[in-house]
C-alpha cells in the first residue's frame, strides 16, 4: 500500500452498548451531560453520564444510527455501565443492551485522500458519516473509528496495513481523552476531565444527573484538579490509578491512561495545577508536561 493509505487496528477494548426504542432519544439526552435532541445527525461526540455529584461515571462517544444510538465504551465495565443505565429506564420505551454484532476499528495516518478511500469525513473532530451499516466517525487530525458488522468492516480496510493498538491509544492521549475503566468510575468531576474543551458537555440544556455541581463549577469558579498529559521513559510499567508524587513524596495526583509505543510513553493523569509546574514522578519516573490540544503548544 502507498504511504497515504492510514493503517487500522482492532478496538478489542471498546465495547458498544446499544440504546433503542421510541424513548432512546429523549432518555439519553435526561441522561447525558449533552443536548441530544439537537445533535445533527452528521456527528459523533464525546458524551458524559454523571453521578448526582457531577462524578463522571462514563465518558462515552456517542454514535447515531437510523433506529438506535451506539454508546462506545470500554470493554472491561460495559455490562456493567449498561446494566446500571437499565435502571433509570422506569417505564420508557427503551432497550439497553451490549451491541455483540458490533465491532469497532482505529485508523491512524493516512492523507486525506488514504481516508476518503474508507469514506471517512474530512470535517472537524465527532463528524461521521454513515454508509452500508458502517459509521465512519473522525476523531481528530490524525485519528479515525470505523463502526459497523465484523465482516463488513474486515471487508472496507482490505489491503490497508495494521497499527498497533498503542498508536491508537497515543493518538486518543493526545487529543486529552481519557479512559473510564473499571475502578475509575465516580471519582472525578466533569470538569477535572476536561469535557468542556472536549466538546463533552452542554451548559445550555436542563437537567441530567450531576448538572447542578457542574454549572456551579463552571459559573462559579473553576477545579484545582485537571487532567493533564505526559511523557514519561519507556518500559516504565504504569496501570490507571497510579499515584503521581511531588518532590517532597506527596500524592499530588493519579494515572488515568497509559500508553507505549517503540521509544514513546505517554500517559494522562489527573494532576493538582500547581503541582504540575513543578517535578513530579510516577513509580519514580520523572514525568514531562506536554501540551493538549486547546493548550499553548510551549507547554511543560
């Protein structure tokens, strides 16, 4: 394959949970922190679902389809996301359920021409489209999903080249999208998640779970926690929850992605500001600041 084809790679810790029924819509938009009613068709963002206190309980993308919406999320708690969605269901229309038939594929690389071969949009980050069952979705300059049957999408990337699942993972971390496995749930505002500069939340809708303590949080002050990204040496073994330490030994934040690469490491965690500008380590590994996307690029 020439250069500008992307490569693909199989998303085999991304679960999709299916959301259908007359009521999906007006359910999903009492449950998200976005206005989904006025969501164009022509778009998949990130969504949060909160607890009462504005803790994120999943930070999900959200995928229209014709009679049914898709909820991407990771695989190690989606039962168990779905399962507890099923409870706020009370008498409406909807059928919550894991999508098994449902696959989901990255794409890193590529030209614009290499992506328009998949169909994959030239527009900004959420815009998808949707062609033969399969939802082509953009989520950012240099990343990709495609959504759809096993068989159909094997058939779509036939004769691109495979990536490894780490390039996908480090093209998400630099886009500040972190992942709410198993063990994170419930434990970080809206805010300390960046999901306002992730296009993750509506401050114009009405009430959904958690809506209160995040427009106090937003009209009000701001969070003295963020999530921020890092380099770190490669081969420095780090899982989620991994406290990050100052100087003087303090957890001064923790680990909410990793990701490893050849001679690349990086990782985003959710760090004390005013720690963060100065040295901090994980495992005893000196961490170095760099910039996301809504950032100065000079950061450190």
């Amino acid at each position: 394959m020439p250069n500008s084809s992307p490569r693909y790679c199989q998303r085999a810790d991304t679960a999709i949970i299916e959301v259908a029924g007359g009521d999906a819509r007006s359910f999903l938009h009492a449950q998200l922190s976005l206005a989904v009613p006025a969501l164009p068709w022509s778009t998949a963002p990130l969504a949060g679902w909160h607890d009462p206190k504005g803790r994120v309980r999943a930070l999900f993308r959200l995928v229209p389809r014709a009679r049914s919406w898709l909820l991407m999320a990771p695989r190690d708690n989606a039962e168990a996301l779905a399962a507890k969605m099923r409870m706020f269901v009370l008498r409406s229309d909807v059928q919550i359920s894991p999508a098994a038939d449902v696959a989901v594929l990255g794409v890193v690389g590529g030209t614009a021409d290499g992506l328009a071969r998949l169909g994959i949009p030239s527009g900004g980050a959420s815009a998808m489209t949707e062609a033969d069952g399969i939802c082509r979705l953009r989520a950012g300059p240099e990343l990709a999903f495609l959504v759809g049957p096993g068989d159909a999408l094997s058939e779509l990337v036939a004769g691109c080249d495979r990536a490894p699942a780490a390039l996908v993972d480090l093209a998400e971390i630099e886009l500040g999208i972190a992942t709410i496995s198993a063990g994170l749930e419930d434990r970080f505002v809206a805010q300390m998640l960046n999901l306002e500069q992730l296009g993750a939340i509506s401050f114009d809708k009405g009430c959904y779970p958690g809506q209160e303590v995040i427009a106090r949080i937003h009209n009000l002050g701001s969070v003295k926690r963020r999530v921020q990204r890092f380099a770190v040496e490669p081969g420095t073994r780090i899982e989620p929850g991994a406290p990050v330490h100052d100087t003087a030994d303090s957890v001064v934040g923790e680990v909410v992605r990793t990701a490893e690469y050849g001679e690349r490491c990086e990782l985003l965690a959710v760090v004390e500001l005013d720690a963060a500008l100065g040295p901090i380590c994980v495992n005893g590994k000196r961490l170095t600041r760099r910039a996301l996307p809504w950032e100065d690029s000079d950061a450190r």
